[in-house]
C-alpha cells in the first residue's frame, strides 16, 4: 500500500511539474496568417513574455521585429472598390472592382540585425462587375477566352512565381530589394507573342517599370509593416502622417493613428483621416464649373506582439465628388461615391 501511494504521489508530482513546464502564448500561425493560441516551453514564454518585439519600457511602446529562421510570414494586400455615379437626372450606376496580390516572406538567414529574406509573388487576382458582368482575372485560373482580358493575364501570370532578395532590419527598415530584371525579363518573353511592334512592346516594360521596383515596394513595405514611430509612443498616444493625393503635392491624405491597446499578444491600432473637403471654382463667362471632393478613411491594424509582423489591416475609405455645372439660372450636377476596403492579410482575425 505504500509503494503504490508513493507510485500515486510521484505521479500526481511529474502532472504538476508537467503543467508548469508548458504555457499558452499567442502568436500568427505564418501559412495561414491567423492569431491562434499555442503551448510552448515554459522558459520560452517568459523569455517572449520579457522581451517581445512590440515591447512598453516605463509607459513608451516602441515596435522591432524578431522573426525566426526558416519561418514564413504573409502578406496579402485586397482591395474592394464600389463606385456609385449619379447623373443630373439621378440615375445611378454601381461597378464593384477588387484586387488582391499575394506574397509572402521567408527568412532565409539572420545576420546581426539583418533579416536577408525571400518574397515571393504568389499569385495576383482582379475583378470588374458592373451591369450584371462579372469579369475575372485571376493567375490561379486559366487564361481567359476574351481577347482583351488576355494580355492583363500574362502581365500577372509572369509577375508571379517570381522570388525577390530583400534584407530588412529589426527595425523593419527594407535595405534592399533584388532580383527585378528577372522578372522585366520574363514580362518581355510573356508578351511578346501577343505584341508585335517592338516600340509597343519596350513602351509595357517601361510602364511596369514604373510601378514595380525597388523604391516603390520599399515605400510599400516601410508604410505597411512598420507603423509605431521610431521614437514610440505610450498607449492611448495619436501620431499622425501625411501623403500626396495628386502628383503635384497640391492634396495631402492625412492619416491619424491611435495605439489603442497592447498585450494577449497583439498591439491594435485604430486610424482615421482623410481629405478635407475641398471645392473648385471656374468660371468662363456665364458657366461656373464647380468640383468638390472629400475622403475619409477609418479602420484598425493589428500587429503580432511578440514578432512586430502585421497580422491584419481593415480600413474603410469613402471618397466623395460632386462636379457642377451653372449658368447662374440652373444648374446639373454629377455625383460620384467610392467606398473602399482597404485590408492586408484579410484572412486573420
């Protein structure tokens, strides 16, 4: 009786010291993008408890990145836009486009404070519906039978499956991306046989160019993975940026960020601002042609506590124009409303 009291006593010692050897911490599960709950060694969650990379020292909260190697880490953009046109006699017409790029980030190697990673392009999808059409381009699909849809498609078929060097440090300041005249390479190849003329051709390349390159996807990915200021802030502390709306600088899109919140692994941002809202006048002789415009945004990003990756953006954007047109006796006006969802890995809760 003793020996199997003493058997029940150890045992019931090794389920306790079992429990106090594992904890729960929340973090992103990398393939998926969601937040799950996950038991880890006891020792590591203190030690991510201690030092997370979106950590509060004495009341300023400040954001790094601590990724590990061999780990992957998402990152899809979507984009929905509902456009709504009125006319002077107060007909209206709605057409829905969305658009999603998705890619994501291994970390190959972690040298000193620099992360030398591999993005890749995944895949790339958009759709136009209007009048009751529905029209889709989608990489992970077939080549569409419309002539006009096609060209779009292998401009995105050979973006994707393409692999990008990027190095970024802890503080998640893109250094360099490489590996982008691959890529023109392979456009070039895609469109050749759909694009005779070697003007036209050279003239697509040159667009893409423009639009995809080193310096555009770093502004992309400073703005989109890195939000908390370099200085910090505390909780409940608002900080605010600007950006040019048009290319002479003339309208600037004011963002107004809030840190709402900080711990069970996540740090939450609230955002709003906007444009305010601004009228046109000119006049040529009797005409008055008015133009006025507004935006507003609101939404809110939530980054992993203990990586610093982001784990979801959602952020509605309303635009609002008004164009009129007056003789000083009567007047028509044009009415144009967009509303806009504006998400990065949309699958994350």
């Amino acid at each position: 009786m003793k020996n199997i009291a003493a058997i029940a006593l150890l045992s019931s010692i090794a389920l306790v010291s079992c429990k106090k050897e594992t904890a729960k911490i929340t973090k992103v599960d990398p393939k998926t993008g969601k937040t799950v709950t996950v038991e880890v060694p006891a020792d590591s969650a203190a030690k991510v408890a201690e030092n997370p990379a979106i950590r509060d020292s004495a009341g300023i909260v400040s954001q790094s990145f601590k990724l590990e190697k061999g780990k992957t880490y998402p990152l899809t953009t979507y984009q929905r836009d509902v456009k709504t046109m009125t006319d002077p006699q107060g007909k209206s017409m709605t057409a829905t486009v969305e658009s999603t790029d998705e890619m994501n980030f291994i970390v190959n190697d972690i040298k000193g404070n620099v992360y030398e990673m591999t993005l890749n392009l995944v895949s790339k999808r958009s759709s136009q519906a209007a009048q009751g059409k529905t029209v889709v381009v989608d990489t992970k699909l077939p080549l569409p039978k419309e002539d006009d849809l096609k060209m779009i498609w292998n401009i995105n078929k050979a973006l994707t499956n393409n692999k990008l060097d990027m190095k970024m440090d802890t503080k998640g300041n893109v250094i360099s991306i490489t590996g982008f005249d691959a890529v023109y390479t392979k456009v070039t190849n895609a469109v050749g046989p759909l694009i005779k003329d070697a003007n036209e051709r050279a003239s697509v390349v040159a667009s893409l160019k423009q639009s995809f390159n080193e310096k555009v996807l770093k502004d992309q990915f400073n703005k989109n993975l890195s939000i908390i200021p370099k200085k910090g802030v505390k909780v409940g502390e608002k900080w605010s940026t600007s950006e040019n709306a048009d290319p002479n600088g003339s309208i600037k899109v004011t963002s107004n960020y809030v840190l709402k919140s900080l711990g069970n692994g996540i740090a939450e941002i609230s955002v709003t601002g906007g444009i305010p809202k601004k009228t046109e006048k000119k006049a040529q002789g009797p005409i008055t042609h008015s133009m006025s415009s507004e935006l507003a945004q609101n939404g809110t990003i939530k980054f992993d506590e203990n990586t610093g990756w982001i784990i979801n953006q959602n952020i509605n954007v309303k635009t609002t124009q008004i164009e009129t047109i007056s003789d000083g006796k009567q007047s028509q006006s044009m009415k144009s409303v967009s509303n806009s969802s504006v998400m990065v890995n949309p699958s994350a809760k």
